[in-house]
C-alpha cells in the first residue's frame, strides 16, 4: 500500500505539472529550455515591434524605465542562453529610445523622467557594451557613448547645496520627488560609473564611483551593516537626516554590481574588498528566506508590491550572478542562493494563459517564490524576475563582460550629453500647459520608481 500510494503520488505530480515548467537542474540545456519558456511569456507582453507601436515602450501599466531593464534583461539572456531571438526588437528598441541628444532623453518621456528611468537605459546600454551586442552603423548613437553622455549629465546633476553631495531623485522641480535624494538614482550613478571605469580603464570614473559610495555612507543609505536604505529629503532643512530605511532588491544589486566591478578594476584591493565581502553578506541575509529570494518591504507585508517593485528581484538575481563572475570570491556564497531560488521560481510558473499572459497554458510565472505555489500575481515583472534568475545559473557560461582591452567593440566618446546646461541640470522655464501635462503624467507614470515607496511613508505618518 505504502509503495503504491507513493505511486500513485508521483503520477498525481507528473499529471500536475503537464503545462509547467519541468527542469533538470542538473542539465544546462533543459535550464536553458525554461528560460527559453519564461523569456517567451514575457517578450508577449511587448507589442513595440508591432506595426504603428513605439518601438521601445511596453503597454500600460508598465513604465518607460522597465522597458529599458527588459532589453538589458533580453542582452543577458541571449549571452547566458546564446538564444538570440531577441536580439533585433532589442536593437531596435534601444535605438529608438535614445533621444535627440542621444542620452536617453527622448522627447516623449522627458517630462515624467527621473534619473533612475535614464538610469536603466543606460545600463542596458553598458550591458549591450559588455556583452558585444551589435553595434549600431558608425552613423549611430554607440552603446559606450550613450552610457558616458548619461554619466556626463548625472555629473552636471550631483548638488552639494545640501546633504552634503547625491543626486535628487527627480530631473525637473515639477516632478513629484524633486525633493528627495536617493538610493535608486545615485545607485544608477554609480553602477555605470564603476563599469565605464571597468571597461574603459579611466580613472576619472573610479573617482566618480568612490565618491558616490562614500557619499551613500555619509548619509547613512548605506549603513555600517552595508544594507542600501531607500532615501530622503532633502527640502525644508532635513539635509537627508529622516531616513526612510526601506530595503530593496534592486538598490541592493545595484551597488552590490558597481562595487564588484571596482572591486575588479582595482584587481581585488580595499576598500573595495571590504565593501563587497560587507554587501555580499548583507544581501544573503536581507533578501532570502530559506534560500529563496524574496522583497521584504512588499511581498508579504505591509502591503502589496506595486507595478514597479514587482520588478525588482530579477535584477538583483542577474546582478548577483554576474558579481560571482567578476568577483569570483563571491560565488560560493551567491551560486547556492541562485539556484535554489531559480528552482522556486521556476517552481511557480504554472499559471494559465489568460488575458493577460498570452504565453503557452501552464507557464505563467507568479510573483512570490516563498511558498512555492503560483500565487496568482502574473506580468512582465513576474516574467522577467523568473526570466533572471532561472538563467542565472547560466553566468558561467556567457563571456565574462568584455572591457575594451579584453574584446568589447563599442566606441566611445567621454565628451557627450547634452550641452545644455538647463536640461541637465534643472527644467526650462515651464508653461501652465506643460505643467499640467506633466502633473498628469507625475500622477500616473511617476509613482515611478519610488512611488513605491509612498505607503511606506503613509505607514510612517
Ligand atoms: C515582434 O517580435 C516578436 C519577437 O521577436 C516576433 O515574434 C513578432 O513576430 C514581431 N512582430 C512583428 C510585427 O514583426
Ligand atoms: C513619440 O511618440 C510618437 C507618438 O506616439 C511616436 O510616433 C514616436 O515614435 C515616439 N518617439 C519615440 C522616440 O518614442
Ligand atoms: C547636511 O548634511 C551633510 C552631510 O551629512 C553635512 O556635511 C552638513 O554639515 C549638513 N548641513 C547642515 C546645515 O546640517
Ligand atoms: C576580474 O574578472 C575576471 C573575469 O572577467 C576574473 O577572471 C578575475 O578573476 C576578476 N578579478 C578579480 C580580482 O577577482
Ligand atoms: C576620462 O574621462 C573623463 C571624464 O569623462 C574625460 O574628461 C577624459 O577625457 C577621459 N580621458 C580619456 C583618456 O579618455
């Protein structure tokens, strides 16, 4: 009986799981079969190729910055996986983005765009850079330069009128968070800033990337446990002091990445080594229960994590795997965690195609991985933290990220961004009806990033 109830058991599973996502973890092309899988539910929530769609822009509710990580995302992929599918809506997708200026300010989201939305263009840029990617005709913005125009105007942005240095959140005075310094913006800072300093070997970057770290440390973002806090205001005379500690995922990963990448740049010397063995264990206890990675400040309380934090793990994952490769010392701690993570996601992604996962029946992947059930919770952010995470066990297979003397082709130029002082630094003089529009779009799109964090602050009060 005992036997036979195991049987029946066992069958009861395989019939379950028909429509799931089934790997051998042991076989690198059956993981690379499910990422394949996940990878194909999430590109479906893209219609930018579409004929009369802006290449570039995913539909609501996702905002223009998730686009920009999604094609980072896909780079990876193609370079863990060698599945180029992708490549060319990606290539189409970052060319079109770039802007009149070629720095990922295009005219269509400049209104409602933070430094944190410039931020992840960016470095899917740097990524397309790491990785080789195809480069654009000569005629055309290149990836290198693209990401040291950015960097030219997160230079032109840092302010030490008050907390003592950091870039504000927001780009235009209009915008909701003007008034609040944070992790997420001075993370994107100095995550590009530590790989232009990697891959084109210019010291003015490292310099950059040391006081930007130094300066998260000043105001506490980064406290003495190396946890990343989120942020905070720096209006009315706070200079940053009211800290709202809120601990995320991708803020975590973030400088975990930059700080592997100076770690390396400097071939293993402090105060980088420090820095990332003190992340490197920060991270492994913040974000993991029982080896599962999981958004403390939302996946389970208070409260629901919104559009843009349900995007959040996915990054951490892919920049935790790339860390082990760049900085090898981190591996035996970060592989474990990754994999047994990517065994829980992959895990949830059963869920049916519906109207809004247009992916094969059965593979729709959810939000929370903790339980290891499908929880209900499906989108391109539920596909693309699966999507990052089950390939991370992938890494080793990929190129290790080329630096220009180890193979990367992209051309650069230190000179670009824009020249106008006005739109680095601060709006134009506005109209009512700019004003208006961008009030608009404030409340709708610039919940943005951060927006997140408004309960956080509503639970405070
Ligand atoms: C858009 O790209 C996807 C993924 O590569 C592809 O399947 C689809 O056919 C493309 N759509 C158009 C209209 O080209
Ligand atoms: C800006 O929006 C217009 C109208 O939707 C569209 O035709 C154009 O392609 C967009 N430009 C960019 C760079 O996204
Ligand atoms: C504001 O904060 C910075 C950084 O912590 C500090 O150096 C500066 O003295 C502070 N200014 C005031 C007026 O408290
Ligand atoms: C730097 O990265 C390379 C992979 O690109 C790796 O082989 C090397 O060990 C890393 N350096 C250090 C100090 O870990
Ligand atoms: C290094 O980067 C700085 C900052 O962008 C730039 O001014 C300088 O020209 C660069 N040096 C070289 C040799 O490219």
């Amino acid at each position: 009986m005992y036997s036979l109830s195991i049987l029946v058991g066992a069958l009861g599973l395989l019939l379950n799981s028909v429509g799931a996502i089934d790997v051998d973890w042991t076989s690198d092309s059956s993981i690379k079969s499910a990422a394949s899988t996940i990878a194909y539910g999430l590109v479906k929530y893209y219609t930018g190729n579409n004929t009369g769609d802006v290449p570039g822009n995913l539909p609501d509710p996702y905002y223009w910055w998730e686009a920009g990580a999604m094609f980072g995302t896909l780079i990876d992929y193609a370079a863990f996986t060698g599945d180029k599918t992708y490549n060319d809506i990606t290539f189409q997708a970052l060319q079109h983005q770039v802007g009149d200026d070629a720095d990922f300010m295009p005219s269509n989201q400049t209104k409602s765009e933070g430094n944190d939305d410039q931020g992840f263009w960016a470095m899917a840029a740097m990524t397309a850079a790491e990785m080789n990617f195809r480069n654009p005709d000569p005629d055309k913005p290149q990836w290198l330069a693209l990401v040291q125009a950015v960097y030219n105007e997160y230079v032109g942005r840092w302010e030490t009128d008050d907390c003592g240095g950091g870039m504000r959140w927001q780009i235009y005075t209009f915008n909701n968070g003007y008034n609040y310094k944070n992790s997420v913006s001075n993370g994107c800072f100095f995550n590009i800033a530590a790989r232009l300093a990697k891959y084109t070997g210019n010291e003015t970057y490292a310099e950059w990337a040391n006081k930007i770290f130094e300066w998260e440390q000043s105001v506490k973002f980064i406290n003495d446990n190396w946890n990343v806090l989120d942020g905070a205001g720096n209006a009315n005379g706070e200079n940053c002091t009211k800290i709202n500690g809120a601990q995320f995922t991708y803020n975590a990963g973030l400088f975990l990445y930059g700080t592997a990448a100076m770690y390396n740049h400097t071939n293993g010397a402090e105060p980088w080594k420090t820095r990332l063995e003190g992340q490197a264990k920060s991270v492994a206890s913040i974000f993991f229960q029982d080896g599962v990675m999981w958004e403390p400040s939302c996946e389970k309380t208070p409260a629901k994590c919104n559009t843009d934090q349900q995007v959040f793990k996915g990054h951490l994952s892919r920049w935790m795997a790339l860390t082990s490769i760049i900085a090898p010392i981190t591996a035996d701690t970060f592989m474990p965690l990754l994999k047994s993570s990517a065994q829980a996601a992959a895990k949830v992604c059963t869920g049916p195609a519906s109207s809004d996962y247009k992916g094969p029946d059965g593979t729709a992947c959810g939000f929370s991985w903790l339980d290891k059930t499908f929880d209900g919770i499906t989108g391109v952010g539920e596909q693309m933290n699966a999507l990052q995470t089950v390939m991370a066990p992938l890494v080793h297979l990929a190129q290790a990220p080329y630096t220009s003397e180890t193979g990367g082709s992209s051309q650069g130029n230190p000179n670009a961004g824009a020249t106008d002082s006005e739109k680095i630094k601060q709006p134009k003089p506005i109209t009512t009806a700019d004003k208006a529009g961008a009030g608009i779009l404030t409340a709708l799109a610039l919940g943005g990033l951060l927006s997140g964090m408004w309960f956080v602050f509503i639970d405070e009060k």
